[in-house]
C-alpha cells in the first residue's frame, strides 16, 4: 500500500497539514477548489525560477491570503518590492477579490525539500547533463544536509535512448509504510527536446514522535528543524552508530578472534614456531 499512495495525502491529518485551508458550502466549493488550482499554476509559471516548494492558500471571509514557500525569495520579491506588488494586482484580476495578501516564507534548507532538489534535476536533465551525475548530486546534497534517506526515480527516453525505461537510485531508507516518518514527496516532469522525462524524489527526515502542529506553515518557515520542530527524532545515528561496528570489527575483541600472532606461536613447541621453520 505505502508504494502506491502518495506520501503526503496518506499522512496528512497523522503528521502534515493541508495546503488549502478554507470552508465553502456544497454551492461554492468546486469554484474555490478550481480556483486554488488557477493561482497555483498561475504562480508556478510566473515564477519560473523562483525556487519554489508550495504554495499555501488560506482564506477568510472576504480575503485571500497567498503564502509562498521559496528557497530564493530575491526573485519573487524582486527590487524594492516591485515584483511581489506586480503579483498581488495580477492575483486580484485573477481571482476577482480587492482583498488579496501575499506572504513569502524561506526555506533555510532546500536540499530537503523533494519539490525543488525534483526541478533542480529536472532543469539539469533539460541542460543535458547527464541524469545520473544529476541524480547522484543531489542525493549527496541531502544526506549531508541530515536526511535519513533519499530515493530517486526517472523515467522516459534517458539520455535519448530509442525505447523508454525507468530507473531508480537510492540512498538510505525511505520507509513508506511507516506513517509517523516524515517522507516528502515531489513528482515532476523535464521538457527535453526527445520527449518528457518524469522525475519522482522521495525524502525521508526522520521519526514524528510528538504531536506536531499541522499549520504547513509553521512547519517549513524560518528553519525549524530538529527536535523543536514538534518531535522531529532524527534517530538512525542511535541504531546504525559507529561503536557497535568498532567493537564488532576491531578494537579488544575483534583483535582478540582475528590475532593470529599468539595463536601460531603457541601451536606448537617453541622449536617448531613459525619463525624457526622459516629460518
């Protein structure tokens, strides 16, 4: 089950928040759903490097509040301030409300975030850099950035091959089935000139052992990573640690099963010592 759900709709409630967050009666539901569908497409397009992760839409009574989470907020909030005022009139025509508020929220980590290390391969694989050196990049980026695992997947005519294939590389553990784990998930596609290439990226941040706030804005804002970030237990150091390898494998014991100086010189009298039979 965990391999076909997406990983964000089966946790959400458990430990992630929706990204629409509004009431509408049965009357005015499909118009507001479409038109969180709009703006977000609109956004994603406008802003075509901007660095974006997602986009939170909120709304109250008579107001729209956009929430944009960026790894480049320069961009998007452009000189002065121009360009997110541009943006906010564009919203107004758009959605046909005078009362529209735009908030930007940097990410602090993006090589954790799967929606934007998914287009930084994508725009990799367009500038025909060799997909798997892309892949490999990004996957050292997260590990060193403290992810618990990393999964990437591909697929299409890669490196222009005649017939079609899938590939997947990675790193770590991605434990899919495990609700309280907190996977990211992304799934985007590289415009080539032989065809789309489909990229999936799965990142795994560790255990959520406390209850967490569900508000996605509180969750990738200013850098809340780590154990403040309501449970977030970054526990595989503990169970995969370096000490019990070194006891295993080296240091008294090791030394002691493997040490073959005592065992060869006690084997036999001290006339028929390894030394003395090769003298």
């Amino acid at each position: 089950m965990g391999q076909k759900t997406n990983p964000i709709g089966i946790r959400l409630g458990i430990i992630r928040g929706w990204d629409s967050n509004w009431y509408a009666n049965k009357k005015d539901f499909g118009k507001k759903l479409i038109e969180d569908n709009k703006i977000r497409n609109y956004l994603n397009a406008r802003i075509n490097k901007g660095g974006i992760s997602k986009i939170v839409i909120e709304r109250t009574l008579n107001k729209l509040i956009v929430t944009i989470h960026t790894s480049k907020p320069g961009i998007i909030i452009g000189k002065g301030g121009g360009e997110v005022d541009r943006i906010k009139e564009e919203l107004k025509k758009l959605t046909g409300n005078d009362d529209v508020q735009i908030n930007i929220l940097e990410i602090r980590r993006p090589e954790l975030d799967a929606q934007i290390v998914a287009d930084t391969i994508a725009r990799q694989i367009e500038g025909r850099i060799n997909y798997k050196r892309a892949i490999k990049m990004s996957i050292a980026s997260a590990l060193r950035m403290g992810a618990e695992g990393i999964k990437v997947r591909v697929g299409g005519r890669l490196g222009g091959a005649e017939i079609a294939r899938s590939e997947e590389i990675k790193q770590g553990r991605t434990p899919l089935h495990t609700l309280r784990m907190d996977i990211d998930y992304a799934n985007v596609f590289a415009q080539t000139v032989y065809g789309k290439i489909g990229i999936k990226v799965w990142i795994c941040k560790g255990e959520v052992l406390a209850k967490r706030d569900l508000n996605p804005n509180i969750l990738a804002g200013g850098g809340k990573e780590g154990p403040d970030r309501g449970g977030f237990d970054n526990r595989g150091g503990d169970r995969r640690g370096g000490d019990r390898r070194d006891d295993r494998r080296g240091g008294g014991q090791g030394g002691d099963r493997r040490g073959g100086g005592d065992r060869r010189n006690t084997s036999g009298g001290g006339g028929r010592s390894g030394g003395d039979r090769r003298n």
